[in-house]
C-alpha cells in the first residue's frame, strides 16, 4: 500500500493539465478531488499535438490504446516560406520519433484528448481511488487559517478542505491571485484565430488536395505573422492557427469572433494556396489575444501549487503549454506519491526544483520564436531558411533532442516501456 494514500488533493482546473495532474497523482494512490468552475467539463473545437515529452507522460498512465483509437499520426514537421509555398526545413516523425524517443508525436481533437484522460480519471477500474469531479466550482477564496490544510471556497459557499491544493486554473489563474503571487502576465502583442476546416471541402479543391497526400505538422514562416495547420480524426477536419499582430480595433483584449474574411485578408499577400485553404473555413472562428508569463520560479507557497499556464504560461510558437502541463502533473505526482503527509513541503519544493527552469527554458524558446518564425524577408531570414534546411532539429534555442526527452521521471516501474513490443 502506497504512502501517500493517506492524503488528498485538490486540483482547481479541470483542463488538459489539471485533469493529467489528477490522473497521475491517482496512480500514486492519492485521493483527488477535481474543481472546475464551468458547468459541465469538456474542450473547445480546436486541435492540438502531443510531442513526445506529452505522449510519454500519457503512455505511462496506461493510455495508449485508447490515445491510439482518437489520434492522427503526422509524418512530418514541415516549414514553408510565405511566398510560395517552398519548403525550408522538415523533420520526419512516425516511425522516427517512437523508435528515438520512445513516444510518438501525435495530433488530436482537443474534446476528444480531453475525454479519454476524463474517463481514466474517473472509471471504477482504474488503479487508485477514482477522482471526484465537480462542476460549476468556482473558487472565490483561499482559507488558509490551517497552513497543513487549506481551503478552497467556491461561489456557492461550499469549503472543500484538503492536504495540497494545486492551482491548474489557467492563464488567468484565480489561485495564483488569491496566494498573493507577482503578476507576471505580459500581452505579446499578437492575437491567434483558431478554426477547424472540413476536410472534405479541402480534398475537394485541387488547390488544397496537398494536404492530403502525406500528413504533416505544417508552421508557414512570414514577415510578421506565421500560419499552422495540421489534420485531425483521420483528415476529417484540419485545425487552423494563424498568428498575426493585434489591432487595436479589435477593442478590449479578450476573446472575439472573428469572419472568414478576416482570416483570408490577413494572408492575402501569401501563397494562393495559403487563403485557398483560409477561405474554406465555414464554422467559428475564434480570435484571442496571446499572453505570455515572464519566467518566475516562485510556483509554491505553504501546500498551494500552481500547474501549467498558471505559473509558466508560453506563447504558443513551441507548440509546448499543454505538453508541459503533463510534464508538470507527471513530476508532481512523483514527487507527492514518494511521501506521507509530513513530507508533502519538501515534495513540493522538488516538484519546483525538477520543473521551473525546464518550463521556463520552454517558455523563452517559445518567446524567440516570435521573431525567429517571422524574420522580414532579407539577410535574417535568409541565415535562417539556411540553418533549417541543413540541419533541423529544433527552431530557436532548444533542440528537440532535449525538449522531446523531457523532464527525466522515475522508469525503475515503467508499464508503458515493458509493454512497448507488442506495438
């Protein structure tokens, strides 16, 4: 019987990350209780990608199969130039990244990722006591009047009393605010549209057929804003990000609709095939402005953590914030399933040693980024578009090498890697 059944946990959030961080602290026989402020848990309509450092985090919580049944498996990395369309740098994946990393580099539909960690958190099988979920817990306070046993109050007045509380609660973070943590929320000057395009309108159209032919990871580089696309469930749908700099018309800096139009215009000076694709896009189109955290390594105070974008938020020019959510969840629940519940300050203080110069380092990549992807065109660009295609094998500052391995963890009891030649 593990140590550490004898306590609990609270996570506020029950994003991507919070619900990871549960998992994992589930395995670890921790009793977990899961607060999320909307009404019913789910995802938006967008997709995302797991690089390997993710995937191994999910691997080992005995995932795979069912990540299997819901992922698309890119070949490739690929980078185009903005003018025509020419490629500058690919990595393969596939077959590569598993046999290097021992992890695949997978896409999904946000919901559906979303759904098959839910379900582990909460089926009655699983190893470890089942994570409660509730819904419609909006934290308003922080009880600290018992340092050993904080107190989350939410809207509706209900104290959920626990022995570690961990505030997985977003970029925005509420637990962050109510610890008294330094505001360290900085606006980067650019927004992001994010939309799903059918998959059949685009293998309709020879201009857009391409897409189709091999599936890749695709980030086009421009002067000053840059394009992602990549397909999800099989080529049903192919997720759209496109990153351009704020207007101030657009008012307050919050999320808003944005128009088909609006999406082809910021592109229309590039490749044709660049707004053949945008002008396909018939569902929501949401525009948000992009905010980023500067690195701070203060991520705990008493028995309160924070997880994720709470204390690390990055621009998403690494594809990294949800991978290192995992990463956080992974390292948390070694560290607090390694002890009982005297040993729960120092356990902490090595979930911070382990994570917050690694996210940070993640979070200053993705930061260079911003200017790496989108050099104007002349001597930059050109050193750049060089590098890449002689030798690829990561963007800015970090090589992939190092981000895909990941934080190191525990292997001495790995399922995943014992399992891992029947696949």
């Amino acid at each position: 019987m593990p140590l550490s059944q004898s306590y609990e946990v609270t996570v506020v959030g029950g994003g991507l990350g919070g619900l990871t961080a549960a998992l994992a602290l589930r395995h670890k026989g921790l009793r977990v209780t899961v607060l999320e402020q909307a009404a019913e848990l789910g995802e938006v309509g967008a997709g995302i990608q797991t690089a390997p450092n993710a995937s191994r985090v999910l691997m080992r919580l005995g995932l795979r199969k069912q990540l299997e049944a819901i992922r698309t498996e890119p070949q490739d990395q690929v980078r185009r130039r903005w003018q025509d369309g020419s490629i500058i740098g690919l990595t393969p994946l596939g077959r590569r990244v598993q046999e290097e990393f021992n992890a695949p580099y997978w896409h999904y539909h946000r919901a559906d990722l979303h759904r098959t960690i839910l379900h582990a958190c909460t089926d009655p099988l699983g190893p470890g006591p089942a994570v409660e979920i509730v819904t419609g817990a909006r934290v308003v306070e922080l009880d600290r009047t018992s340092p050993d046993r904080p107190v989350a109050v939410t809207a509706d007045g209900t104290r959920h009393e626990t022995d570690v509380l961990v505030g997985a609660d977003g970029i925005h973070s509420r637990v962050r605010d109510l610890i008294g943590a330094e505001d360290t929320l900085v606006f980067s000057g650019d927004m992001a549209f994010r939309t799903l395009i059918p998959g059949e309108l685009l293998q309709a159209d020879p201009a857009t057929r391409f897409l189709f032919d091999r599936y890749q990871s695709t980030i086009w580089y421009g002067p000053g804003r840059h394009l992602v696309h990549y397909l999800i469930r099989g080529g049903e749908w192919l997720n759209i990000v496109g990153c351009v700099p704020w207007k101030d018309e657009y008012g307050e800096k919050t999320t808003f609709s944005g128009t088909t139009e609006m999406l082809v215009d910021a592109y229309a000076e590039w490749d044709d095939r660049a707004p053949a694709m945008l002008a396909k896009a018939k569902g929501d189109i949401t525009c948000f402005p992009l905010y980023h955290r500067r690195r701070d390594p203060n991520w705990v105070d008493g028995r309160v953590a924070l997880l994720g974008d709470a204390c690390h938020a990055m621009l998403p020019y690494q594809a990294q914030g949800a991978s290192q959510a995992m990463e956080d969840g992974a390292v948390l629940a070694e560290e607090l399933g390694a002890v009982t519940r005297e040993g729960i300050a120092g356990a902490l203080q090595r979930y911070v040693n382990r994570r917050a110069r690694h996210a940070g380092m993640v979070q200053q990549a993705s930061l260079r980024n911003q200017v790496f992807y989108r050099f104007p065109d002349g001597p930059d660009q050109q050193a750049r578009d060089a590098k890449l295609g002689e030798r690829y094998d990561g963007e800015s500052d970090v090589s992939y090498d190092w981000l895909w391995r990941g934080t190191p963890l525990d292997t001495s009891d790995d399922e995943s890697f014992a399992y891992r030649h029947h696949h």
